[in-house]
C-alpha cells in the first residue's frame, strides 16, 4: 500500500471535479443499493494511464457534457481495497481492473470503460467515450451532483 499522503494528490485530482469518495464496503453500497438515478463510479488507481487518461479524461466530459449522472463516486485500488472489491461486485461481467469507469442507470450497469480501453487512448478520447454514455443514460441539464 502506498503512503497516504503520496496518493491524495490523486485522490484530489477526482473530488475537486465532483466525486464523492466511498471508503468502505458500506459506503458502497449506502451509494450504488439505490435503484433511481445514474451513477458514475470511478475505481482510481495510481498507474500512469489513471494520471494521464482516466482522471483527466473524466474532468474533461463532466466540464463539456450537458447530461451528467446525478451521483459521481470513487473507490482508490490499492488503497481502499474494502471498497474497491465492493464496487467491483457490482460490475458484474467484468474483471478488475483499474483505472475504470461505470455507468450505472436506476441500478443496472448500462457502460464500462475498462483499464484496456483507457491505456490505449489519450484523454480527449475517454472523454469523448464517456461523454456519448452520458448523454444515452444521463437526462441532460439535470444533475445532482454536489
């Protein structure tokens, strides 16, 4: 495990944008047992294509997409692990994998961008992926995002 205070950089890198850290297992599921509403759960990690792709690609969609989930949630791989082998429970049909992003709409995984999609593109790309599951799954204008 790596030293908390080396990693809050990347922790900060997602929450000065929006997200909500889930740092248990009941965190989790206090945030994804709902069954109303759309959900993005990032799992961050500390590998270069978090740095480069996923967390700035992230950023990028939430600041140009109009449709935004009403919830924007993380778990930190290597950190969290309680947490993080929760969320990945819930990502049914998928291995782990980190960095990666989940979609979920009223309950029901509906987009998964995993580590092999991100570490392949650039940022402006995962944005780009992320931005058209939003607007297929997100209402538009509306977010309850705090």
């Amino acid at each position: 495990m790596y030293d908390p205070r080396m990693i809050q950089p990347f922790r900060d890198d997602l929450t000065k944008v929006g997200f909500t850290e889930l740092r248990s297992a009941s965190d989790v599921d206090a945030a994804l047992g709902k069954s109303e509403g759309t959900a993005l759960v990032v799992v961050n990690s500390v590998c270069g294509c978090a740095a480069g792709q996923a967390r700035p690609g992230v950023a990028q969609a939430l600041a140009r997409s109009a449709a935004k989930p009403d919830a924007l949630l993380t778990v930190f791989a290597g950190q969290d692990t309680d947490a993080t082998a929760r969320a990945r429970s819930y990502m049914k049909g998928y291995p782990p994998s980190s960095p990666s992003m989940a979609l979920f709409k009223d309950g029901a995984l509906v987009f998964m961008l995993e580590r092999r999609q991100i570490e392949g593109r650039n940022a402006a790309q995962v944005a780009a992926a992320l931005e058209e599951a939003f607007q297929a799954q997100c209402p538009a204008g509306i977010s309850a995002v705090r």
